[in-house]
C-alpha cells in the first residue's frame, strides 16, 4: 500500500476521541486504502489483532450481513470483554438501517468507530436522525497532483515533477488505480469508465430509484460538456427540450442533487464579493475526477480551460477550504476560497497569450481591495511576472505549494 498521510494523519488525530469517524468519496478514491493503513498504524501502536473487526461489506464473504439486527449479532459475538474494540467498517451504506446498528454500538459497548461510505446524502440524512453531534467526516478526495507524484514515484511507472508528468495528471486524472501500474490511455480510460458505470448504477439509479436512465445520461453529458461554466438546471432543461425530449425541470435538479450526493458532481456556488451574500442562480459544477469526463466524452482541446479550473478546484477542496464563485459587479473570479478566517481569490486560465488575456484574468483580482492572497494559475511555463501583488503560477507551483 502506498501511504496517503494527509487522510490517515487526519484519522490518526481522532483515534479514541468519543466521535464516528466517516470517510466519504467517489467509488475507488482509495477509502478501503485509508481504512486498511489505519488498521497498520493501530497494530503498530500495540492493538492487538483481535481487538480490531474490519468488514469491507462489498466482500462476498460478508454478503450474509445485509441488515441492521444481522450486523448488530456479528459484531456482538466478536466483542468477549470489557477492553476497546475498533470498528473498520467499509461501504457500509451496503447494510439496510446501518445507522441503527452503530448507534447501538456506542450505546452498548467499549468502541471507537471508523466507517467509509460512498453517498453524501445517504451518510448527511441517517446519521443527522441518529447520530448527531457524535460524528466527524474526513473526505477522501482522487489523487492530488503531489499524490500522483508520489504514486508514479512508488510505482512502475516513475516520473519526475515536470511538464511531461503534469500531462499524464491532466490526461488520465487521479484515480489511484490508475497510477499503481503503467496504463496506455485507452486501458485507463476503460478503467475509469468501470468505475463510472458501477457509480452511477450504484450510488446514482439503484439509490435514488431513477427510471430514466437515457435522461441521466444526458444530464451527465450536458455538466461534464459545460465544466468551468456557469448554468443553472433550467439552462439544461432547456437544451434537452431543443433535442424534441420532454423534461421536467424539477427532474433535472433531483438528478443534479443524485449525482452530487454519489460524489460524481460539486454544486458550486457563486458569492457576490461586495455584498458578502451566496447567490442562488448560475453555480458551476466540477466533476470529482477530470479522468470521468474523458472516458465518457473523449479529450477535446477547447476543454481544457475547464479542466484546468476543475484540477485547481480540487486542490482547493484538499486543502479544506470552502469553495465559491466570486463576482464583483459583471466581473467573475474563478475561486473565492476560505478557511478559518484565511482568504484566497484565484484565477485560472491555460495561457495568457494576449494583453486582452492578461487584462481579463488580472483586472478582477486587482478591483478587489482586501489583503488576502491572490493568484493567476496558467500553464504558462516562462511568463512569471505579478502584477500589483497579484502573483502568477505555473499551475504545478501552486498544486505542489503547501
């Protein structure tokens, strides 16, 4: 296993504090990984073997465990004195009434919980009923550029931190099964498009009972069509109403809102600078691995200003900051994102090539008068100038920054 000490320090700092620890992400994010390290960093602080019960509820041999009472008697029977008993307990959306089972758990017995689960909503509802105030969710996001970096380094397919291996991070996305062996992008993107399907059946049609699949998939296409763009589920209703197909607008945001809780979507909205207030109209969407656009739609070169925002957005959610759309008067920011009272605004564009370029991805970061960071990230490899404190990266400078 190749370590991913971002998450496992954020589980480490909660191991024996009296909270559920939930990991979330898209299908193949790597929570089974985080689990599984977990459990080597607990034996190598002298748990033994026996105190630690890891169910992956995915594994045919756990198959029989499909519901609340039926769990809630396995687990029983592990536990044979008073010391404390750690619970790894994976995908555990797959166990109906779940939430009544670990709820039961910390009532009845000596536990600190770890579950993975790859549904926001799913985990947000049930445990908001049963569990609230007594959990925390760590988000387990596809790999990072420095991840991937660290991946190709620890694998077959070693790379350096150039221009060469932030293409293959643009092209193939940051699954990381992708990057623990030495894929062509066609096996890749094959791949990928796996782990989308089983997603979407999973996670997206079986979970929320959709029956029109072909709308779905229209849906899909029309977002991962439109990544760094801003439209509204109206703007899609009304391009599948000129394709001669009838919609109801209320279906496209019930879709919208199954795909975001499945981890395939992020919903970002926009916040008006001046007025410090969230706008209800004209978000963004980024999808949770640029990988899922080109195996479902295939590489297109006038894409690429949106992947590049998607990869910056991405960093940004990593990093725990909350993420919006900036506009200041009929000027846009491509992020304005904050943490703990820390501030950044950051525009995001492939090259600046022209003086109109220039103008237009610096003049909004220059209108705003706070002292908060402010930066341009380009793919521009020798164009390092700032401007007024604005400052310019290279888009794997400001990946790799901490």
């Amino acid at each position: 296993m190749i370590p991913r000490p971002n998450y496992t320090e954020q589980l480490r700092s909660f191991i024996d504090k009296p909270l559920i620890k939930i990991v979330t992400g898209i299908r193949r994010s790597g929570k089974s990984t985080v689990l599984r390290l977990l459990k080597v960093d607990l034996q190598s602080s002298g748990i033994k073997d026996e105190q630690i019960i890891s169910i992956n509820f995915e594994s045919f041999a756990y198959s029989e465990y499909t519901s609340a009472s039926q769990l809630y008697d396995y687990i029983c029977k592990k536990i044979v004195n008073p010391q404390k008993y750690y619970l790894l307990l994976d995908e555990i959306q797959e166990v109906a009434g779940w939430e009544k089972a670990i709820n039961s758990f910390m009532v009845d017995f000596n536990v600190d919980i770890y579950l993975t689960g790859s549904n926001s909503h799913l985990l947000s509802s049930e445990l908001a009923t049963f569990l609230a105030g007594r959990y925390v969710e760590i988000p387990i996001y596809t790999l990072s550029y420095s991840e991937f970096l660290d991946f190709r380094q620890n694998s077959s397919a070693k790379e350096n931190r150039d221009a060469g291996s932030f293409a293959d991070y643009l092209r193939l996305g940051g699954f990381p099964i992708i990057h623990t062996a030495d894929y062509d992008r066609d096996s890749a993107y094959k791949v990928v498009r796996d782990i989308y399907s089983s997603v979407i059946l999973r996670d997206t049609v079986q979970r929320y009972n959709i029956r029109d699949v072909e709308l779905l998939e229209r849906v899909i296409r029309y977002t991962f069509d439109n990544i760094g763009n801003t439209f509204s589920g109206k703007s899609i209703a009304d391009f599948i109403k000129s394709q001669q197909r009838k919609v109801d607008i209320n279906t496209i945001y019930n879709y919208l809102h199954a795909l975001e809780g499945a981890f395939v979507l992020w919903r970002v909205p926009r916040y008006d600078i001046k007025g410090r207030e969230i706008l209800k109209t004209q978000e963004k969407f980024f999808v949770s691995d640029v990988s899922l656009v080109y195996s479902t739609m295939g590489y297109r070169d006038r894409m690429i200003s949106g992947i590049l925002e998607n990869i910056v957005f991405l960093e940004l959610k990593r990093r725990g900051f909350q993420v919006y759309i900036g506009k200041l008067g009929n000027r846009e920011i491509d992020f304005v994102a904050e943490k703990r009272g820390e501030k950044i605004y950051v525009q995001v564009a492939y090259k600046l090539d022209n003086p109109q370029t220039v103008d237009r991805e610096f003049s909004p970061l220059l209108a705003i008068k706070d002292q908060y960071p402010k930066y341009v990230v380009t793919m521009d490899e020798f164009w390092k100038e700032s401007v007024d404190g604005v400052q310019h990266l290279y888009i794997t400078d400001f990946l790799t920054s901490t």
